[in-house]
C-alpha cells in the first residue's frame, strides 16, 4: 500500500534511473546519430532539398480529398460505436 501512495515518487526514480543509463551510453551512438557536415545550413551556405516527385493534377488532387474525407468519415464513426 506505501507505493500506491508514493507512486509518483517512485516513478520520478524510475525516470531518473532510466535517463542515467541513457546518459552513460557510449559517444559513438550519437555520433552516428549527427548529420554529415556537408548537409548542414551555415550563415555561408544554405541547405538544400530536391524533390523529385510530379505534381498532382486537378482531377488527382479532387481524388485524393476525397479519399481522405471519405476515410476520416469511416474512422470517425468507427470511433463512435466504441
């Protein structure tokens, strides 16, 4: 019964104890983690990203919004039911 009465302190330790051991991790998992100098903006350069995909016609567009209405409809009364 004391830990259901001190639970939030207990898991304050909990989380302490957790951040800790992600702190002693090596440096090496966060080195690999960093991006490559050369795509990082500085005041000299600037980043830049291509996207290489076509855009979407009219009749394209008009499809897609409606598939997203007509699945956000389903969802929502999905959700509903519960």
């Amino acid at each position: 019964m004391n830990i259901l009465k001190n639970f939030e302190a207990v898991f304050v330790v909990a989380l302490g104890v957790a951040v800790a051991a992600c702190g002693t991790g090596s440096d090496s998992s966060m080195a690999a983690a960093s991006a490559p100098q050369a795509m990082v903006a500085t005041p000299s350069t600037m980043a830049v990203v291509t996207v290489s995909a076509k855009r979407m016609s009219a009749v394209e567009k008009q499809r897609s919004l409606e598939d997203e209405r007509r699945l956000a409809k389903q969802g929502s009364a999905a959700g509903s039911r519960i």
